[in-house]
C-alpha cells in the first residue's frame, strides 16, 4: 500500500513539472493568414515601434477558466485599428495552460523587409 502511495506521489511530481512552451518566434504570422513570417526580414525596431496587443486565457486540465484568445481582443487590448502581425504563445505547466494571441499594428513602416 506504501508503494502505490508513493509511486501515485512522484507520478504526480513528474506530471507537474512537464512544461512545454510556445514563443513568437515559432508562430509569427501575417494577420488574416496562417503563412509565417521569415525572421530573417523582419526589421526589429519597427516591429518594436508597432503597437502590441495581448489577449490570454487560462485553463485547468483542458477546461477554460478566463480569458480570450481572440484577435479583436488582443487588438483591442492594444488600442490597435489595423492588425499587421500575430503570433502565439503558450505555456504548459500541469494542470493549468495559458495560451496567448499577440498581435502588432498601426505600424507606420512595415516591420518587415521585402
């Protein structure tokens, strides 16, 4: 009975501890497209002068506790009138998942080259 306390224990130790993560990065999108962007053309201080908005909800093992997602809000969020970018974010760490939608606009250059 000790054993299968203890091993219940260190399975829900190792469970917790499981985190996997998302970054702009690897998600970084034209807006109204799924096609990304090649970072090797982005101009990162006019991405950095471009308003940035973010909208996030967080959930307990797959149940949505708050938040929004959606492009709107986070553009909203940001006071942005034409969404030029997106990206996502997200982090795991057992239970809860919170996952992110960036998005950057109003950019008077374009933050990426041609």
């Amino acid at each position: 009975m000790l054993f299968d306390k203890t091993f219940l224990l260190l399975l829900l130790l190792l469970l917790t501890a499981c985190v996997s993560t998302q970054n702009v990065s690897d998600t970084l999108s034209y807006s109204g497209t799924k096609k990304k962007v090649d970072l090797s053309k982005v101009d990162f201080k006019a991405l950095k002068a471009a308003k940035k908005g973010e909208s996030c909800m967080t959930s307990f093992i797959g149940i949505p506790l708050y938040g929004n997602t959606a492009v709107e809000k986070a553009a909203e969020n940001g006071d942005i009138g034409n969404v030029q970018l997106r990206a996502e974010t997200a982090r795991w760490v057992f239970p809860i998942f919170t996952q992110c939608t960036i998005v950057y606009g109003d950019a008077t250059v374009m933050p990426i080259r041609d």
